[in-house]
C-alpha cells in the first residue's frame, strides 16, 4: 500500500495529503498517478462536499523530483509525452473537480507545485509560503500549468514571474491573486480553511457545481450574443431545478434551504 498520499474523510471534507515529506512533496511519476486517481476518487465520494490538497512537512511541493528528471532523460519521446500528459491531467482533474478544491499552502511550492495551487479553487498560505516558476533557468517551461497559472494571475504577471525564475512570497502571491488568503502559520491556516468550509457547506453543491462548469466554459470569451445566450439558460436552468425551487423558497421564507441531491444535503 502507498504512502505517498493520505487520503481521508472528515465531516464532509476530502482530505488529500502529500506524503513525500523527505523528497519536500516533489512530484514522480507514480505520485502523480495516485494524487490524479485520488482527487477523482473524492470527487465521486457521495459524503464529499469539499476537497482539500494538503501536504506533509516543511514545503508544500518542490516541484518535479529530480531522480524523475534524471529518468527522463534516458527515455524515449513517446516516454516523455506520456509524462506531461498524465502531469497536465492531474492539473486537470484538481481544476474540473465537480466539488471545491481548496489548497492548503504551508511552505515552499515550486514550478507544477504552483501549477496545483493555480489549479484549485481557492488558496490559503502561510506567511513563510513561498513560490517560484524556475522552469527556464533549465531549459524548459510549465507549459502544463500555464493555462491555471494565467487564469489565476494573469498573463502579466506569468510573464514577469516565468521570465524571471524570481521567486517570491506569500504576500506577492496574495497580492497577484495565486493565493485568496495569507495567515502566520499552520494553526492559524487550519482555522481559516475551516472556516470557509463552513460557508461551503451551507451552499447547494449543485449550484457550486453549475458555478464552476458555466466558469469553464465561458472564461476568457468575448461577451458576445452566444456568450450571454449561456448565461442566460444556465440562470434559468439553476431556477428551475430543485435546489433552485428550494432555494428562493427559503428565501421568501426567510428560513434556511433544505438541500437535497446526490452531493450531499444539509438540514
């Protein structure tokens, strides 16, 4: 049985931890197999409401692991298209989880370590987080997590940051919108996740579902007719299911919504 991820449940809550703690969290061919196949596994979960990406020790992922490279360079084209095919759906399995993936930042993330932060929903760090997109200063670049990294900071700021190999902290992630909130350490951070967890909970899981389909689908297209037609039907697509009846009833109420549905309810 491997040990390079934990996963557990705990009060509606996906818990996936990366347990590489003597190789800082980095990243090997066999890790990013488990880490795809156990973020796809808690998205299915019925009792999951929410998935958080953790990690075990003092760096939250250094990136690809070194021996990984090392391989690398001894197998052939068709080996290495592999690779960053399985590394880019990981990315895309974080990123297209039907449920809210929260990244749980404690120290150092470097190159597709970023990447899986970019890739989450939302982001909390610590104030000693650090982080770094060093792919150039070896020849090579984070073409897998570009499409997040942009997403999430801009292609302004990828392009300052990539160009660079400049690492930076915390309070430069926060301030460039990679992160959403910076706390001074692990316990302080725990406490913020929970507690954003408790305002998710409260939400219909179909509706945060709908949210982040309609995000995919319309991010980054002009506001043409097509555009606002899809906006248009996924509104009334949301007002006409349950959780939608449910949810302006409540409202008119004035009483807290019953949710329902296969992602798990609240009463």
């Amino acid at each position: 049985m491997s040990t390079s991820i934990i996963t557990e449940v705990d009060n509606n809550v996906g818990i996936l931890t990366l347990n590489r703690a003597d190789r800082h969290n980095a990243l090997d061919r066999a890790l990013v197999a488990e880490m795809t196949a156990g973020v796809m596994a808690l998205d299915k979960a019925p009792g999951v409401r929410a998935i958080v990406l953790s990690s075990a020790g003092k760096s939250f992922c250094a990136g690809t692991d070194p021996a990984w490279v090392r391989e690398t360079l001894h197998g052939s084209a068709g080996d290495v298209l592999k690779d960053n095919r399985n590394l880019a759906r990981l990315l895309a399995a974080v990123a297209g989880a039907n449920k809210p993936t929260i990244a749980r930042v404690q120290g150092a993330a470097s190159g597709i370590g970023v990447g899986l932060v970019a890739a989450c929903d939302i982001a909390f760090a610590t104030y000693d987080a650090s982080f770094v997109l060093n792919e150039a200063r070896y020849g090579l670049l984070p073409a897998v997590a570009i499409p997040y990294l942009s997403a999430a900071m801009g292609e302004r700021y990828c392009r300052y940051y990539m160009l660079t190999t400049e690492r930076f902290s915390g309070v430069d992630a926060y301030r460039i919108g990679l992160v959403h909130e910076m706390v001074p350490d692990e316990g302080q951070l725990d406490e913020a996740i929970s507690e954003t967890i408790g305002a998710l909970l409260k939400n219909s899981a179909n509706a945060m579902t709908a949210c982040k389909t309609l995000l995919r689908s319309i991010g980054g297209r002009s506001i043409d007719e097509k555009t606002i037609e899809e906006t248009v039907l996924s509104a009334t697509t949301a007002q006409s299911s349950a959780d939608g009846q449910q949810g302006m009833l409540a409202l008119v109420e004035k009483r807290k919504p019953e949710w329902g549905g296969k992602n798990g309810s609240h009463k």
